[in-house]
C-alpha cells in the first residue's frame, strides 16, 4: 500500500513539473540541444493537449539541429514504451 502512495505521489508530482514547464517558442533565446531535445519530447504529450486550447510551443525553435533532434526522438521513443508498458499492466 506504502509504494502506491509512493508512486502515485511521484507520478502527480511528474504531471506538475510538466505542466509547468511547457513555455511557447521564442520565449528564450537559449539554444537547446540534445538535453533540451529530451525534455521537450518528454513532456511533447502534454504540449498536444496545449495545443487543443491555442499554446503551439512543442517544438524549440531555436535549437542546435541534429543534436536536439535527436533528443527530441529519443524521448518520444521513450514515451512510446512508457504507454505502451502503461496500457499492458
């Protein structure tokens, strides 16, 4: 019972940080790279539900190209075993 309350606590406290982390596209002029291409991928389900409600952000626009991509790929394969390992337990 102690590690449900566990995991559940982490996993909302996962859903916050990426809510709060989402920010529009030009908003910085920081260049990302491969890290920053892992984390925008990471929370990329999160920015479609933005999306239906106007924030269009998913993707920096000032980024280092093959690196961030790269990330940016990585990450949705991640999130794409995170699902599907969701849906199977």
């Amino acid at each position: 019972m102690k590690t449900k309350k566990i995991i559940t606590l982490t996993f909302l406290v996962f859903i916050l940080l990426c809510l709060t982390s989402c920010a529009p596209s030009g908003a910085t002029e920081y260049q990302y790279g491969f890290f920053g291409g892992l984390w925008h991928g990471i929370i990329y389900p999160i920015s479609i539900w933005g999306s239906m409600f106007g924030f269009n952000g998913a993707i920096a626009t000032f980024n280092t190209g093959f690196t961030y991509y790269l990330g940016f790929g990585f990450s949705i394969l991640i999130d794409i075993i995170i699902l599907v390992g969701l849906s199977n337990s």
